[in-house]
C-alpha cells in the first residue's frame, strides 16, 4: 500500500488464446485498485516491467489503464483486466501506477511483483 492506496492482482493463463508451439503464452491479469486512504487521488500513468523466464525484461509506460484514469475517493475502488503475452510458461509483472492528490501531489502507488504462470498438469 502506498499513501493509503492499494493495489492487488489476479492473474490467469488463457489456453485457447496461447500458442506453446510457437512459444506464445498468453496471460490476462485483474487489477484491484483501492482508496483506502483520506484523500481523492487520480490514476494518470502506469509503468510495468514484464520479466519472462529467460530474464527477458519489457518495460510498458502508458497513460492510465484501459483507456480510463480513474478518480478514486476514500472508500472506492476501482478493478480492471488487461492481458500480456509472454514467450515462456512463466514470469512476473510489477510496476506503479503514477496518482495526483486533489491538491496536485504527485507520487507513485506500488504494485509489488506477481506471477504468470502456466498451471502444472498431472498425466
């Protein structure tokens, strides 16, 4: 949590819209964005750094998510699903998201690491 904002992720594997053969492992992740200070603050930016299981990095900075930047009072939250696309079974996502208090501060809400995983299966 940073500043009374907190973020939390779900993540899943999407097997009919990956290609292992062609190493395309295809990921949607849930986001739950949370006021749970005393202060308004508004989504603006995002930053994430992808890390596949070859220690391959992708850095993605954008304004907002999924076309929103979402104001969030005390008390409301605020839950979207993106996807990613990875070329091996697993990796990790983290990043920040960049808020603006009402009064015009700025600073940067924490998403700590999570896994995209491909699910073991027993034969």
């Amino acid at each position: 949590m940073t500043r009374g904002i907190r973020v939390t992720v779900r993540s899943q594997f999407l097997p009919d819209r990956s290609q292992p053969a062609r190493k395309s492992f295809v990921f949607a992740y849930t986001v739950t964005i949370q006021n749970e200070g005393e202060e308004t603050a508004q989504l603006r930016t995002r930053h994430w750094v992808i890390t596949d299981a070859n220690g391959k990095v992708e850095e993605v900075r954008g304004d907002g998510v999924v076309g929103a930047q979402p104001v969030l009072r005390p008390g409301q939250s605020f839950e979207y699903t993106s996807g990613c696309a990875l070329e091996t079974p697993h990796g990790t996502m983290e990043g920040s998201y960049q808020m603006v208090t009402a009064r015009g501060e700025r600073f940067d809400a924490a998403i700590a690491p999570f896994s995209l995983a491909v699910p073991l299966r027993l034969n």
